[in-house]
C-alpha cells in the first residue's frame, strides 16, 4: 500500500537512508527524471547519474543537513536526466527519525520549478484578487451560494467577509438575483461568456421605507398631500432610495478542479465593478437628446396648424412619447362677476382618451369648470405658478383606483405631473401629465421638461385666446 500510495503522489519523491542510498523513487520522479525506480533505488547518492559530480557534493550536504535538522528545508537543485539534460527543480526536505530517535534517513519531495512558480503564481493571483483587487470578487459553489468574497464585494453586498460563505445570492439581493443566477447557471453549464454583462440588481435593505418607484430605481415617499417641486427644490426619498438599484459590469469565470481526468465544475468566480454613475449618465444623455429631437419635431408640426389650439395638441402628442400615458389642459376661467377674485376655475380644453393611451384632440370647453377638489395638483399649480408632482401610494392599491377619480383623472392613473402654462406675463392654465402605475413617478428632469413643453403649449394656448 506504501508503494502505491508513493506512486500514486503528484509529487516527485525519493528517500535516502543514513548512508545516502537511495531507499524510494516514486513514479513522477521517474516522469521528471526519466531514471525508473529499477535503476534508482539502492545507488548511494546521487553523483554521476541524476547530479553532476560537481553538483552532488553540495545536493549530499544540504540532504545530510536536512537529517538532523527539524522541520523542513526547502532548496533548489539542478539535476541530471537520464538523456543527459538538466532540470532545475525545487525540492524539500526532512529527516525521517528511527526508532531510537537518531536520523534514520531523509526523504525528499520535488518538482520542477517552473511547475512550482506557475503553482505559486496561480495562488499569488487568487489571494490578490481577494484581498488586494480593486474590482469585486464573489467566488459562488455549484450550488449558488457564496463561497469567498474579496473586501470589495462585501461592501458592495453590504456584509462582511466571515458572513459571507455559504448564503445564496437572494440573501443580499433583491430585484435582479434571478438574472444573476441565471448568468451563473449558464457559467456553469457552457462556460463563460464572450464578453462582460451588465446586471442591474437592488440590494436587500430591510430599513428601506416603502414608497413609489422613481427614475433608475428612485422610491419617492408617498404622502397624503400632493408635493410641490419649484425652481430648486428638494425631492424628498431621492438619495438614499436611489443608490439601491446598482449596474455590476460583470465578467465570469467557470473554475474547474485539475485533480480529475474530466474536469469537474467547483464553482463560478464572478468579478465586477459598479458602472451604475455611468450608466445613468449615459441614460440620461440618451434621454436629453430623446427629448430635444421630440421637442424640434413638434415645433416644426405645430408651425404647419392653422388652429392655435390644435397646434399646442401637436406639442401634447410629441411630448407624450416616452413620457406619458395621458395629457390635460385646463385653461383658467374667469372668475364670474360677484364672485372672489381670487377663486381659481379651470375648464378642460384638450384631453387624451381616457381608455388606451391615444392622441390628445382638442374638445369643446364649454364653460362648465371641472370640479376638482380643494388641493387639487392642478390647483396648487396655478395658484404656485410652478411645477407640481403628485403620486398614489404604492402600497395600497386600491386606494390607487380612488386616488385617481377623486383628482378626476383617467383610471389607472398613479403618478401626475401639472405645469402652469403661462405667457405675457398672465396665467392661462395649466398641463397634466399622467403615468400609470407600469411607470416610474416624475422626477425633477421630468418636471423641467414638461416646463418646456408647457412654455410651448402656452404660446399657442394664448394665440387660441387672442383670437376667440
């Protein structure tokens, strides 16, 4: 069973005993050397066959060394094949004790040194990459669970390097752990993927309050009254509930064991970086030059209208793509005589359909004002002068549906954006932007865009009333 067990090592191995005879000399010696067991085995020392004359003088002292020593001791020697070349090997040694306690004799393992260095530089490269890297490095077992982390993705997951292992990915992650699983599954079952993939994931974060989802995974808190945004103004929920949703930029790696003669899948390292600041640059970019190409086209379709009032429906319809589900204008109403100065009436002038998102015709206003209740968004514009957002709560659904008949807004409506519209210095309305709840609540880039769109709508708005 030694023998085999000997034969058996990925190691080179031979054993001298205390007059330097050679005792062992295992298979991969054999490989490395080229001088079977046969033919090494009983020889005293290793001069004139496996070490040059010159060279075995200094190999027999360090053996001899290594006998009485304790612990081992690690040298390099230049050894001899047996069709006359040299190999450069790196070896250790230690002494093999009788049963008296004297030495006994000395054993010596060996490999190549280029073998050694590349196994060295491996090992080099993977504590590197755990300790020192600057990108993120998560090692996942064949299972999908965690089995190293490096420092930089354990903050990136928010735990720590000991908690880590043995956790599946749905412990840190919750929006994009199925995309994620799926990219390591395909990892594991057909190799890495030609090129980087880009995940966006929300981490878990079990303090985050529920609210409404906002641009690139913004949540703005749902309160009860309708929230102003004005010039400058804050947007309340926006930083913390932004940085939750992150894009990894991420590469894979399939790690495979050496050791079996089919290679057998350990696990899956998977490394990334969060391009999430340039990716929502790059977005928003997209979206700025989306916006001002639609703002252009409408400017060149409302210069074909003759009705002032079917133009500002053009700039409605260009806004719309990408924006919005529906549009509204409300044109102000004079107050009639006897009644305060101060009271705000708005008349519809221009809707969209109310079932299936469509263009927004203009309609006959009538005289008869809406009956929108007190603190009414629309209202709150007009009396403002400004931009007012305001957006159901998440949470309560049907509560939702009520929220949207009590502002006297299209069914399914959850999150509104009004606009004043206003031109020569005089308040002739305002425009309602409405999302439903497939869509992410109105931000402030959203609100300086229906600005311009309003400042547009307006000019033709004021033209229509000049003229009537």
């Amino acid at each position: 069973m030694l023998a085999a067990l000997l034969d058996g090592m990925d190691a080179a191995l031979c054993a001298f005993d205390a007059d330097g005879t050679v005792t062992h000399w295992n298979h991969e010696a054999e490989r490395i050397l080229g001088w079977t067991a046969a033919e090494a085995v009983g020889r005293k020392g290793l001069g004139g066959w496996a070490a040059r004359p010159g060279d075995a003088r200094d190999v027999e002292a360090r053996l001899t060394e290594a006998m009485g020593a304790t612990g081992r001791r690690v040298h390099e020697f230049a050894l001899l094949t047996k069709d006359g070349g040299r190999v450069l090997v790196r070896t250790q040694s230690s002494g093999v004790p009788g049963a008296d306690g004297r030495p006994a004799g000395v054993y010596c393992a060996f490999s190549e040194v280029h073998a050694q260095v590349d196994l060295e530089r491996s090992i080099a490269l993977s504590e590197a990459l755990l300790d020192d890297a600057s990108w993120n490095v998560v090692l996942v077992d064949a299972d999908l669970r965690v089995a190293v982390v490096n420092a930089h993705a354990a903050g990136a997951l928010r735990t720590t390097r000991k908690a880590a292992p043995g956790r599946p990915l749905g412990d840190f992650l919750d929006q994009g752990v199925e995309e994620a699983e799926a990219a390591l599954q395909h990892v594991l079952a057909e190799g890495a993927p030609p090129a980087p993939t880009e995940l966006w994931v929300t981490l878990r974060d079990a303090d985050a309050a529920d609210g409404l989802e906002g641009a690139e995974g913004v949540r703005y808190e749902l309160l009860d009254d309708d929230e102003a945004v004005r010039g400058e103004g804050t947007d309340r929920g926006e930083t913390g509930a932004a940085a939750r949703r992150r894009c990894w930029r991420s590469g894979f790696l399939r790690l495979a064991s050496p050791l079996t003669e089919e290679p057998a899948p350990l696990g899956v390292a998977w490394i990334f970086q969060d391009v999430t600041e340039v990716k929502g640059q790059e977005q928003e970019s997209a979206r700025m030059r989306f916006r001002g190409n639609q703002l252009h086209r409408a400017a060149r379709a409302a210069a074909e209208c003759e009705d002032p009032m079917e133009a500002a429906s053009v700039h409605l319809d260009f806004a719309l793509a990408g924006f919005a589900d529906h549009a509204l204008i409300d044109l102000v109403l004079d107050p009639p005589p006897g009644a305060p100065a101060d009271r705000i009436r708005l008349v519809r002038a221009a809707a969209t359909p109310t079932g299936t998102p469509g263009p927004c015709p203009p309609v006959v206003p009538g005289g008869i004002p809406l009956a929108y209740p007190e603190g009414h968004p629309a209202l709150q514009s007009v009396e403002r002068c400004g931009s007012v957002r305001a957006s159901a709560r998440r949470s309560d659904e049907s509560g939702a549906v009520q929220w949207a008949a009590t502002r006297k807004w299209p069914e399914g409506a959850v999150h509104g954006l009004c606009a004043v519209l206003r031109s020569r210095g005089r308040t002739l309305g305002v425009v309602t932007f409405l999302r439903t709840s497939s869509r992410r609540g109105f931000d402030r880039t959203d609100a300086t865009y229906a600005e311009d769109v309003a400042a547009r709508v307006a000019a033709s708005v004021d033209l229509a009333v000049r003229r009537s």
